[in-house]
C-alpha cells in the first residue's frame, strides 16, 4: 500500500499503460483521477478502479486540464502523484509529413503535455512526485518516426528543466521511455490494417533483446516505483523501459 491517502492524477488513464498504472495506484491504496477523451473507455476505467474519478478532456487544450485540476482540488484539495501519460502515435516518412499531422501531435505530445504540467503543480506541495511518459523515440533515430521523436526529444528536455525548476518545491519529476510496449496505440495508426499492425509488431520484436513486446502492467511498475517513497532520492531521470532495445540491441 506504497499510495495509501495519496491522491493521484493520471492524465490519459483510460487505456494502454495509463490505465495499467491508474489501476495499480488504487490497488496500492491511491485515490485516483483519470482523464481521456473517449467517454466510453473512461467510464470503463472509472467502473474498473474502486472510488476514481473520471473527466473528459482533451491534454491539447490547456484550459481543459486546468478545469480538470481545479475539480480534484475541490474534490480532495490536493495532487500528490502526477502521471502526465497522454500521447498519440504518428508514423510518416519526411516527404509525407503534412503540416496539420505536426501541429496535431505536437499539441498534445508536448505543448499539451508541458501546459498540463503548469496547470496540476499549482496544487502539489512539497514530497510531490510527477511522471511523465516520453518514448525510445527520443533517444534514438528510426525510420518514419520524425514527428513523434521530435515531440518525445523535446517533452524529455523540456522535463529536465522543469526537474531542475520544481527541486526547490521538493517535488521529484521523472520519465519513463517505453519501448514497442503491446497496447491500444499500436492499432490507432491511420492507414494501418490489422496485418499491417501485425508485421510491425514483427519487426520490433526482431529489434529487441529481449524478443518480445513489453506490457503495460511492465510499465506500470516502473511508473509506480518513481512516483512512490522508494525513488525518493532520485529526480530527472528517463527510465528506458525497453527490453533493453536502447542500451543493448
Ligand atoms: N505503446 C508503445 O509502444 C509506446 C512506446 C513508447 C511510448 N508510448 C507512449 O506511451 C503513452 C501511452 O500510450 P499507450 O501505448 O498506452 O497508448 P494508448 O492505449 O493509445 O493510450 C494513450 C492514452 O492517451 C490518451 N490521450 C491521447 N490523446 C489525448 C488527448 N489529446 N487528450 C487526453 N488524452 C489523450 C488516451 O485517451 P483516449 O483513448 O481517450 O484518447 C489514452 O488514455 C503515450 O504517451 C505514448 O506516446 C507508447
């Protein structure tokens, strides 16, 4: 029970590794509210997570989390844990990038994500810990991946000063960099066929040292081990969750 009376905001908890984590955080004694913009998949997350919280709101729209803050503050006063999770995939080749494709995952995979950060610290006090998801994308070229990993580079720099920014406040800020992790992302693609998601999938797995995709509940723990007290010396690290794609393959 490492988040028992910890009050917890998963930003982008109704799916994949978001919700992973937001259903770990209250099985470990957190009270936990979570945001999306599908409403269908946030009220199976809120159904599925004893005493949760569920908000639609879309993370491109800063006024939009700063209404979502500003219900957790009147329902419990405070944020301890942020998971700032949100994100969407976006494959094109550097000829085939259109100008509306950038802005569209740049909104929300790093202006979105950094404005959120602005909005949710306002209520966190000291022994605060944020999180925030960026991607192997960020630390390492791969072919078709020019938007997003510019948006993961950026979101991962961007957090190392706001790390540095928040130490005074002694609120820990750290990221987790997942690798190919097995969830509803993979099939979100535009213009990706089932078969298409399943050769991709063949390919990463090819890539990796470990042969396999990881899971959300893998991330989920390494989301939970930097939020919680045993990470409590530790701020401004990326975490690779990767089956060591990064550092061994
Ligand atoms: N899966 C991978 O292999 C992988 C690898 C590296 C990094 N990541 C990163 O991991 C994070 C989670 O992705 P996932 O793989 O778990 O995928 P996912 O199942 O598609 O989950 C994405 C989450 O972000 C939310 N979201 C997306 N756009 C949003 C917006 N504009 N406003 C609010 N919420 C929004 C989604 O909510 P809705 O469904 O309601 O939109 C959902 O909760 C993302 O940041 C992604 O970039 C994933």
């Amino acid at each position: 029970m490492r988040f028992k009376d910890k009050v917890v905001l998963v930003l982008g908890g109704n799916s994949g590794m978001g919700l992973a984590s937001a259903q770990a955080f209250a099985a470990e004694g957190a009270t936990v509210h979570l945001t999306g913009r599908n409403q269908q998949t946030i009220d199976e997350a809120v159904a599925s997570i004893p005493g949760s919280t569920g908000y639609s709101a879309d993370i491109a729209d800063p006024a939009a989390t700063e209404e979502v803050v500003r219900q957790v503050e009147q329902a419990d006063d405070r944020i301890d844990v942020l998971y700032i999770n949100a994100g969407v995939g976006g494959f094109a080749p550097l000829e085939a990038i259109t100008e509306d494709d950038w802005d569209f995952v740049h909104s929300i995979n790093l202006r979105g994500c950094v404005f959120a950060l602005q909005k949710a610290v306002r209520i966190m006090g000291e022994g605060g810990a944020v999180v925030v998801t960026g991607s192997i994308g960020a630390h390492g070229p791969l072919e078709g991946n020019g938007t997003y990993a510019a948006a993961k580079a950026g979101l991962s720099m961007a957090m190392k000063v706001f790390a540095k920014e928040l130490l005074p406040r002694k609120i820990r800020l750290n990221m987790v960099s997942p690798g190919p992790i097995d969830t509803p992302l993979l099939h979100r693609n535009p213009g990706m066929g089932p078969e298409e998601v399943e050769k991709l999938k063949e390919m990463m797995i090819a890539n990796i040292p470990m042969h396999r995709m990881g899971t959300s509940e893998e991330v989920a723990k390494a989301v939970l081990f930097l939020a919680g007290e045993d990470a409590s010396f530790i701020s401004g690290v990326d975490l690779l969750v990767d089956g060591g794609l990064i550092e061994l393959g």
